[in-house]
C-alpha cells in the first residue's frame, strides 16, 4: 500500500451556484484536499453516521455493514483508487474468515458511506492525489463565506481512531474551497453517477 495515502473526511459541502453536494477528503498528514461530486443522499448518509444519528431501521449502508458481519466478513478499508476523466472510482476492501481478502468495486461515495460506519481507514491513490488534489492558499482559511455545511475537520480523524468524539463546527474552515466551488460550477450530467463518484 505505498502507493495509497491515508484521508479523513474533512466536511460535506453545498456548492453556492449549483446547489449540489460535494465530500471534502483531507490527507491525514498534510494539508492537501479532494472533492469529489456526491447525490444529496449520499451527502446525508455519510452525515448520519458522522453525528452518529440515531434512525429506527437500519439504513443502505447499515445494511451492508449487517451482511457482511453475518457472513462472517469485515470491511478493512476503502480506496479512491483511479480518476477516469470527471469519475472517481473506488474499492472496498473486504477480509473472510481465514484472512482472504477482497477488492469489490464501489463508488467512492458508497465506499466512504461504508467506511464511516464500519470506522474504517481511507485511502486515496497516490496518482489520484497527485492528479486532483489541491492545495489550498494560507490566507483563504482567514476569509469567511455563507455556505451549508456539514463540517466534522479532525472530528472525523478522531472517530476512526476511537469512536468518541462528536461532530464540531470550525467556522475557520469554511472557506477553504471558496475559490474552488465559485469556479467548477455544477457537476457533469447524471450518466454515471457523481469532479464524479462512480
């Protein structure tokens, strides 16, 4: 896995123009992002499992985790592994009794859905990183703009580890991709999914 380098959701943003959700993935140690398209329920799935919302029945992903415990498997971890054009597209890894393991292909927004339930580690290819990841400049985190946001910042990295933490505003950190989410605009069309999740 030298190739791959580990992330944390840094928070779930609402674009201002288009209105449409988009999952911000931090690298746990440095200070490089990706962003990449997601539907409004997948963005509110991912939320309920980072405020650790309560609902009366289990919902898609909860479901998915069930299963695999019945089978007696685990999810591992997840990856963001290739970009093809404006898609994203990801792996979840899956180990049967006996330690074999498995690579089932996922949309990144499912895989990351997955892996906060499953309070499992993330994963970005290092090329992908390399190829759509941004930087962003010192002096944007001191500006200030009106954005709905879902922002969970080290929240997220501290709920991998141990699972105890709750989700904090920083409004620091909104403005990181004002520049980012004037420009890109609304997503491609809907022919694949969800820069896309597919």
């Amino acid at each position: 896995m030298s190739d791959m380098i580990e992330v944390v959701i840094d928070s779930i943003r609402v674009g201002l123009m288009s209105q449409q959700r988009v999952v911000i993935l931090r690298e746990k140690t440095d200070e490089r992002y990706l962003a990449i398209w997601i539907d409004p329920y997948m963005a509110e799935q991912i939320t309920f499992a980072l405020q650790e919302v309560e609902v009366a029945r289990p919902m898609s992903h909860d479901l998915m985790r069930n299963l695999l415990q019945s089978l007696d498997a685990r999810v591992v971890r997840v990856e963001i592994n290739s970009l093809s054009g404006e898609v994203f597209y990801g792996n979840i890894i899956v180990e049967q009794t006996g330690g074999h393991q498995l690579n089932i292909d996922s949309r990144p927004s499912d895989a990351l859905a997955l892996a906060v339930r499953s309070n499992v580690p993330i994963y970005i290819s290092k090329d992908v990183l390399d190829e759509a990841g941004i930087t962003p400049e010192e002096d944007i985190a001191d500006e200030t703009i009106s954005m709905e946001t879902t922002s969970q910042g080290d929240f997220a990295d501290s709920k991998q580890r141990d699972d105890a933490s709750k989700v904090e505003e920083d409004p620091s950190r909104l403005s990181i991709f004002q520049d980012f989410l004037d420009d890109i605009g609304p997503p491609p069309p809907e022919d694949g999914d969800e820069k896309k999740d597919d």
